[in-house]
C-alpha cells in the first residue's frame, strides 16, 4: 500500500465528512471521494464500498438530496445537496465533534504528560 | 418516495445506482488515463480498487431501508425456483407436510366439532346443567352413588319453584323422541314420514335465547296440561321437507295420529340441546308427550325421565347452589315409593346433583367419542412427529448438499445472514404450500371421518368444514416445522467457512449421514413400529368383536322396523294386526319365518327392569326384556334349550308366561330348575306382583345391545301380554311392536319394497321405519370399532410409508456422499454385492435401532388404549412379528434402491467426480 499513513475512521465519522463537503454545494459521489482526500492531505482515502452505502443511507435519512445533473465532463452523474434537516444535523454534529475531539484530547494530553 | 413506492421503482433505482457506480468507475479510469497511465492498466487497478462491485451493491440497497421486504420476494421467487429444480424433493416434502397436517386437521376438525363445540345459544357460558352423567330414557332405580342426573316431572317443578338462583330451567327429554315419531301433515295427497321428535318445557327456547326463523315459539300456556297440541319444527326439516314454505307454521300436522299445530320455526343451526347423528325434527311440549307418545311415567313422581338445564342469575355461588339442590332432592326422594326399600333408603343420604358447564348442551355424545377421538387425536400426532422427522432429514440433506453452493456464494460476497434468511424462507415456502395442501387433504378427510364414523347421520351437526380456528392450527403447525427444520440446516451451512468448504468438497470418505440424521430415522422406525402395533391390535380387535359368537343368524335375515302407534292403533287393536302380519308376510314366497318383537338383537334399544323372583328375596338386580311373537326365536336364530318358546296359545289373556335365558337363570335361579318358577316386579305397594310371569322354557344368550354387554340377563314375553302386573287405566305401552324380523329360504331381491307394500295394503299408514339386513344391522353397531381400525392402520400405514422415505433418502444421501469412497473400493476389487451389503446393512442397522426402541414402547403403551381394544390386554406376538416383518419389509425396500445404486458406480467416473 502506497499510503502507510493511512487510519480507520472511527464509526459515524464518515458520515460527518460526507455531510462536510456535501455542505460546500452539489457535488457527485466521485468528487465527494477525491475532495476528502485532498482536504485531509491523502491521509484518508474514502472507499467506494464505505462512499456509497453512506450516500444511500443518508439520502434515506433524508439528510442529503439527490439529482441527476450533468458533471464536469458531460456525463450524467447523480449530484448530492444538503437538506435543511442535513445542514442542521450537519451543525449539531460538528459541535457535538469538537467537544468531543477536545474533550478526549484533554484526557490523552494529560495521560501522556504522566506517563513521560 | 414512499417505502411501498420505492419497492415499486426497484428497477429504477437499481438502474440508478448501476449508473451512479459506473459513473464512478469510468472518471476514476479517466482520471488515470488523465495522469499518464495506459487505458487497459488503468481499468485494471480501478478495478482492483472497487473490489466487488456486487457486494456495493448490495450494502447500498441494505442501506436503503426496503431490504426486508425486497429480499423477501427475492428469497420466495428464489425458493420457489429452487424448489421447482429439485421437484422430487418438492414433492416429497410437500406430501409429507400434507399427509401430516391434513391427518391432524381432519381429526382435530372432528374433536372441535364434537367436544369442543358449543350450543348455538345465546351466551352458552352461562347455561348451568343439573347433573353431570348421560344416564338415559326413563329410570326408577336408585343408585349406590347417589348421583343423579335424570329427573321426574315432579322435581322439575320442584326445582323450578325453589330454585330461586337459576333465571330459568328447563327440561328435555332424555331420549330423543321416545321412538320415531310418524308425522303426516293434513291435507290430501299427504305421506305419513317417519321423523324425530323431543319433548321440552315450555320454556326451552326461552332459555336458550332463541328467536324463531318464523312463527313463534311456546309459551308457558303451551305447556300445560289439556292444552292443544302445539310443535316447533328444525329448520332443516322445514326447508328439506316443504322447501321453507311459510304457510307451515300455522297448519296442522298429524303427530302418530294426534293433531298439533307448527307455531314456529327454530333458528337455522340450532340442533336441539345435544349433539347427535339425527337432530330432532319436532320440538313438543312435554304436556303432550302422554298424548302422543303415550307416556304415563310424565306424571309418576317415582319415574325419573328428563335433564335439566337453565341459567343461574350473575354473581350465584354454584357450589352453594349445588348442596341446596341435592337438599331439596333428598328430601323429594325420601318421599318416595322407589326408596321405601331399606337398602335405598341406606343410599338416601348420599343423594345430590352435580351441577355440570351446559354451554355445549348434554354431552352424551361427547362422552361416548371422547377416549376414541383423544385416542385419534395422538395417533394423529405421532404421524405428524413421524412427518416432521422426515422433513427435518430432508432439509438436513439437502442443506448439507447445498453446502458447496452456499460457500461459493458466501465467497462472492453473500452475507451470512442473508444465506440463513434465504434458507429459513425456502422451509417457510415449503411448509405454507403443505399447510395448503394439508388443508385440502384435511377437508377432504374431515369429511371422509365424518362418513367413517356417522354413517347413518342426517342433518348431524358437525360440520366437516375447517373452521378459523382449523386452520390456524393447521398453518401454526406447518410454521412451527418449516421453521423449526429449516433453522438447522441453514445455521449450519452457513457456519461453514468458504474456502474450507469449498477444499473439503472433494475427496474424503468420513462424511456419512450425520448422527442426527440417523437419529431421526431411528426415531421415525421406532414410532412406526408403535403405531403398526397399534393397528395391528384395532384390527384384532375388531374381528375379534366381530367374531364373537352371538348366538344368533342373521342369514337371509331382514329386519323392517314399524311404529304401529304412530300409524294410530290402539293398544287393544294390536292383537288382530299382529296375526295379519305374520298371515300376510308369510303369503309372500320364500318367507320362511316371521317374527314381531319390542326391539331386535344387536340394535341400539335396551328396556329393563327390576326383577324379583317370587319367594326369594329382592336382590335388587335387573334385567332386559323383549316381548315377542310365538315364531320370534326361530326368525332372529336363538334356540330354545329348555322347556318351550311361545306359541299361538300364548294370548293376550291367557296365562301370563315368560321364557328367559340362560343368564337369568344363572343370576336369578342358581341351580334350580327355572321351568315353573315365577317372577316380575317387585313392588312394595302392590303385593304379589312379583309372580306376574310364569318361566316356560329358557333360551341361550343371544347378544342384545352391545357385545361390550357382558352377563346379560334376560327375560322374553308375549308380544300381547301385559308387563308385570298392570294397574287398572294404565295403558301398556309395550304391547306396540318395534320391528318386524323376516327369515327367508333366499336371499329376495327387492324384499324391502315388498315388505313396504304389504305393510301399506294392511294400513297405509304402517309404513317402515327404518329396514335392513340383520346383517347389517350387526355391521352397524360395530362402526365406531371399524373407524378406529380403519384409522389406526391408515395412519400406521402412513408413518410407515413417511419412515421409508426418511430411510431411503438418508440412505440415498450416504451413498452420494460416499460415490468416491466406493469406486475407489470397486477399483480395487470389491464385489457388487458387498458393496450392497455394506449399504443394505448400515440402513438395516437405523431400521433394527428404531425397533429395539419401538418394541418395549409399544408394549409399554398397551395399557392405554387397553379400554377401548375387545378383549385384548397385551401385544400378542402375531400381532408385534407382523409390525416387526412390514417395518423391516419397507426398510428393506427403502435402502436396496440406493443400495444398487452403488453397486452400479462406474469406478472410473466415480474417481472423477469432484
């Protein structure tokens, strides 16, 4: 494998980042892979087999919208947008991240700082 | 989109997300070929990257929310095309199901038709029975135990009066109409019919919360003495017979020769207070049952003749209820003539009622089919246990085949619990189609028991029909299997690892059939075995019964039952009609004797009374009597072994004589000589009546009833001659003849209408009644026996076969499995016939297993249906060699097919086989 710096993204994560760029204006599922590789700097590679059951699950949620526009390259591609119940889930998330990010990193500065 | 719509737009969005990963696919590919990457080498990594395309798919449409029901339809159109790929399999599971359930639910239709039935009444709960035994027809004797459930005229006021708990009782006769009741409805051009009638209280149809499907029902004025008669005719009789005409209500009926007039019509449905095989036609009032039955025991106080039946006021303690009840009926019998003897007035205090549930009304037909249908009822299981082993092997095999497929599916990227749910699915598929069919096979049958066992019904209300509660049962059952044998297998094919699964598909020699499957077969030879027993001592047990020697012949024999009083005769002119009978069926060529009695033997009558023999003292016993023409004897085939039997001499008022049988002189003489001898009833307020008959000859013991009757002790008089000692204006009922018996020198083709037509040009209104063989009258009483051999051999028959199919397919199954193992023997110079013998025996073995099991369990459960076999306590040994041949018979032919099977292996293809 190219990218040993590669990690597993814990549980719903996925999800959030999908939501994230989705956020930014209708975009298809290919470009949805790609911006998250590049937004995290190639560290998370987005599979398709992870990409589409997500999209499919969260356009059942009714979180994301789907239409058939044509791409960049003039083929048809099916483009997903947030729905207002994705943008506040979207919001809600988010805090709900960072508070949670902080909150363990708090801990696991600590942890180290004893053990060292 | 809403989630029904979704699962209508599949196609659509399978399209769509087909497009949507193709999409994907080829801007990632151009995106390579974009970075300087040759085509084919990109399309190649791209490919590599997406993995299984499939298995996206898959998690996509799992995602997507319509999954269960979508895959559901999948799964079924799937099963459905599995099973249409295997129908030999198919069909033998189906078949299976079907006997199994149809068997099950054709017997419990009948249990639920008989003994879980209740009244069509208003609110059935709460009818409230006095009395708790079928003791039948009319009975003057006390009993050791005190319990009483038949009730004279007078404790029914009685009750009624004091019995301020109950609402409203009423009373039936106990039995139904008292003899055919001959109807003829006035007006020209009317035949007289022989029908059902029964007497009730006024206030039956009141009680049970009745509306009339026309006219009106009794009122209490109906029902008193010197009121007209009135009658409520069935709806079945007013339909069938005068195709529901409405002028019927209103217009007169003669009732045996007595005018009444149809108030009403009962509701459509309702069969009077019991179930029996012929409801009543005719409802009347009780009052005019001396009038047109001739009924002096109505107002008797001594002559108990009715049950009685009602509904207790809410919130009433029955226990309470019930001592008041048996209190006020001690101090009614104290009273009594019937209890003046000091031996009944010992048994006096334990007198009392039991107040039994009324919802299904008496239950004397119940108590009669109970143990025979409970009986029925666990053979009927056992069968089904039987049926499911089968299914439960066949799933079993054909999961274990299916193993290699389910991991070549797992490997595409299947999920497990979508293998499991498929298979489950398949078995859920399977066991609906066989609840189906088992219905079909369970009307079917339903109906075919119903005619089994109630050959003679008329508008019997049982309906052959499943109900709701049939049904369910049935489709609960195939559920439970289907789903119960389904689990097994699929858990453990999908247990199995792909890759293992797929390695292990070839050459190995331990894989057998697994112990279970074995087990299974065991269990299916052990439970055939028991049920083979079980028909094999039916079957004993029947011609046993059947065998009996009844002293009796019935060949050339018919039997024309009349009802003189019904034609309107009266007691003083049945003397003349009599001798004109005998004169005119004499002139009729062939006839050899005729003979004119009360009731015939092996026919379900029985009279009886106490006797008492003059000079010794009471010992309170009873015995049967039928009264009889001089040629009687001859005609039914008894012989006379001592002194004479009648004779033209023996009138009406000549002196009274009697010739008992063998029996009564056993009970009632000892060694005395009977001939001589005097005897009647014994009663306290009549002085002497016990010498009313003189013995003058004595006669062998011809079976009367039922050859269940042991010991019967019996008594025979002049069909002319008065019973015991008559008081002066007591008419004597039992001089009007029940039956005519014709003894031929050959078998008269056309003799029932001959019969008809000679009774019809002494009186057109003698018609008969009912006419048979004797010979089948004999047949008759044994139905019930024959039923039950009959079942108890189709459903060991069944198990049998079920068990040769669960033998053979596990045997079939090793064999396939082995096709390697035994060619690589055969290759190596083993006979075709070890390899016979190898297979032969490993089946034999499960077969001999399943009996060493099966033997002691048969012998063991004897003793359960012990009471309802004829004079058979244990498994004899004809009986269990016979089971034991016919099971390993079939185990032998189950396992010689795949046994020949491989010994016919081609050992070079068999090597090739992977």
């Amino acid at each position: 494998m190219k990218h040993e710096d590669r990690f597993d993204l814990p549980q719903g994560t996925l999800d959030l980042l999908i939501m994230r760029v989705v956020a930014l204006g209708p975009i298809h599922g290919y470009a949805i892979a790609q911006r998250i590789q590049q937004m995290s700097r190639e560290a998370l590679q987005v599979q398709q087999g992870s990409l589409y059951p997500a999209l499919h699950r969260l356009e059942y949620k009714k979180l994301l919208a789907a239409s058939w526009q044509s791409s960049e390259t003039g083929r048809e591609a099916k483009f997903y947008e947030l729905t207002a119940r994705g943008r506040a889930h979207l919001k809600a998330e988010t805090e709900n991240w960072k508070r949670l990010t902080g909150v363990v990193g708090l801990i696991l500065k600590g942890t180290v700082e004893g053990i060292s | 989109m809403s989630w029904l719509g979704r699962l209508f737009a599949r196609k659509r969005l399978e399209m769509e997300l087909d497009k949507e990963l193709r999409f994907h696919f080829e801007t990632q590919v151009a995106d390579k070929v974009r970075g300087g990457v040759p085509e084919s080498e990109a399309r190649r990594l791209t490919r590599l990257e997406f993995g299984g395309i499939d298995q996206i798919k898959e998690d996509c449409r799992e995602s997507r929310g319509t999954m269960g029901l979508e895959s559901t339809l999948q799964d079924l159109r799937y099963g459905l095309r599995q099973l249409r790929r295997s129908p030999g399999f198919a069909v033998t599971v189906l078949l299976t199901l079907a006997l199994g359930i149809g068997a099950n639910s054709a017997i419990f239709t009948l249990v639920n038709a008989i003994l879980l039935h209740s009244l069509p009444v208003t609110d059935p709960k709460t009818l409230i029975r006095i009395g708790d035994k079928n003791d039948c027809c009319i009975s003057d004797q006390w009993n050791d135990t005190g319990d009483y459930s038949l009730f004279s005229t007078e404790t029914y006021s009685m009750f009624r009066k004091s019995l301020s708990e109950f609402e409203e009782l009423a009373a039936t006769a106990s039995f139904y109409g008292g003899g055919p009741l001959t109807v003829r409805r006035a007006g020209p051009d009317t035949v007289a019919k022989s029908m059902v009638g029964t007497f009730v209280s006024g206030n039956y149809f009141r009680v049970f919360g009745l509306s009339p499907a026309a006219g009106r029902f009794f009122v209490d004025a109906d029902d008193q003495k010197g009121a007209p008669i009135t009658a409520v005719m069935s709806y079945d009789a007013w339909r069938q017979d005068y195709a529901g005409d409405p002028s019927v209500v209103g217009s007169t009926f003669y009732m045996n020769g007595k005018p009444a007039t149809i108030i009403g019509i009962a509701p459509k449905g309702f069969y009077g207070d019991r179930i029996d095989t012929n409801p009543p036609n005719y409802f009347l009032p009780m009052h005019a049952m001396d009038a047109v039955i001739g009924a002096a025991f109505f107002t008797d106080p001594d002559k108990r003749w009715a049950y009685i039946i009602g509904r207790v006021k809410p919130g009433t303690s029955l226990p309470a209820l019930q001592a008041k009840a048996s209190g006020l009926l001690r101090q009614q019998f104290a009273g009594l003539n019937s209890f003046a003897d000091p031996r009944a007035q010992k048994a006096l205090p334990r007198t009392h009622v039991v107040l039994s549930p009324g919802g299904a009304g008496i239950q004397s037909m119940q108590a009669g089919y109970k143990d025979h249908l409970k009986l029925l009822q666990w053979i009927a299981a056992l069968v089904l246990l039987v049926a499911c082993a089968n299914i439960a092997n066949l799933l079993l095999v054909r999961g274990m085949s299916r193993r290699a497929e389910f991991s070549v599916r797992s490997a595409l990227g299947a999920q497990r619990s979508r293998i499991v749910r498929q298979l489950l699915r398949e078995s859920v598929v399977l066991s609906g189609l066989g609840g189906l069919l088992g219905l079909a096979v369970s009307y079917l049958g339903a109906h075919a028991l119903l005619a089994l066992a109630f050959p003679d019904q008329h508008n019997m209300p049982v309906i052959a029909s499943p109900s709701a509660r049939v049904i369910g049962f049935a489709f609960a059952l195939s559920l439970v299997t289907g789903v119960l044998f389904g689990l097994a297998p699929a858990l453990m094919a999908a247990r199995t690892r792909p890759a293992e699964a797929l390695r292990s598909n070839s050459r190995t020699i331990a894989h057998g059939a697994s112990f279970l499957q074995r087990g299974l077969v065991v269990l299916q030879a052990a439970l055939s075995l028991v049920l083979l027993v079980a028909a094999g001592l039916f079957a004993q047990s029947l011609s046993k019964a059947e065998g009996v020697n009844m002293k009796l012949d019935s060949t050339n024999r018919s039997i024309a039952h009349i009802n003189p009083q019904g034609a309107g005769y009266k007691t003083t002119e049945v003397e003349p009609l009599y001798q004109t009978i005998v004169e005119r069926f004499h002139s009729i060529p062939g006839v050899l004797k005729v003979g004119v009695s009360t009731y015939t033997p092996m026919e379900a009558n029985d009279w009886n009374s106490g006797v008492k023999v003059q000079g010794d003292p009471d010992l309170n016993k009873t015995a049967s009597w039928v009264k009889c023409t001089p040629e009687y004897f001859d005609a039914v085939g008894t012989h006379v072994v001592r002194g004479r039997g009648f004779t033209l001499q023996d009138t009406m008022n000549a002196l009274p004589v009697a010739v008992v049988n063998q029996e009564f002189v056993r009970q009632f003489l000892g060694n005395r000589n009977p001939i001589g001898h005097r005897f009647g009833f014994d009663d306290p307020l009549h002085p002497g009546t016990d010498g009313a008959h003189e013995i003058v000859g004595v006669v062998e013991d011809t079976t009367y009833t039922s050859i269940y009757w042991k010991n019967h002790a019996m008594y025979f008089l002049p069909l002319t001659q008065p019973a015991g000692m008559r008081a002066p204006g007591d008419p004597d009922q039992s001089v009007y003849a029940g039956a005519i018996v014709i003894e031929t020198s050959h078998a008269v083709p056309g003799l029932e209408k001959i019969v008809a037509d000679t009774l019809a040009s002494i009186n057109p209104n003698l018609n008969i009644v009912k006419f048979q063989t004797f010979q089948q009258q004999i047949n008759d009483r044994f139905t019930e026996e024959r039923m039950i051999s009959r079942l108890t051999s189709l459903f060991g028959l069944l198990a049998l076969l079920l068990a040769a199919i669960g033998l053979y397919g596990v045997t079939a199954y090793t064999v396939v499995r082995r096709t390697a193992e035994i060619g690589i023997r055969m290759a190596l110079g083993a006979e075709r016939s070890s390899v016979i013998g190898t297979v032969m025996r490993g089946a034999m073995l499960q077969a001999v297993a399943g009996l060493a099991i099966g033997i002691p369990v048969a012998i063991f459960c004897v003793r359960y249906v012990k009471s309802q076999l004829y004079e058979i306590t244990s498994v004899n040994l004809q009986v269990m060699i016979i089971a034991v041949g016919v099971l390993a018979l079939a185990a032998a032919l189950a396992s010689i097919i795949p046994a020949r099977r491989a010994a016919s292996i081609d050992p070079v293809r068999a090597l090739r086989i992977e």
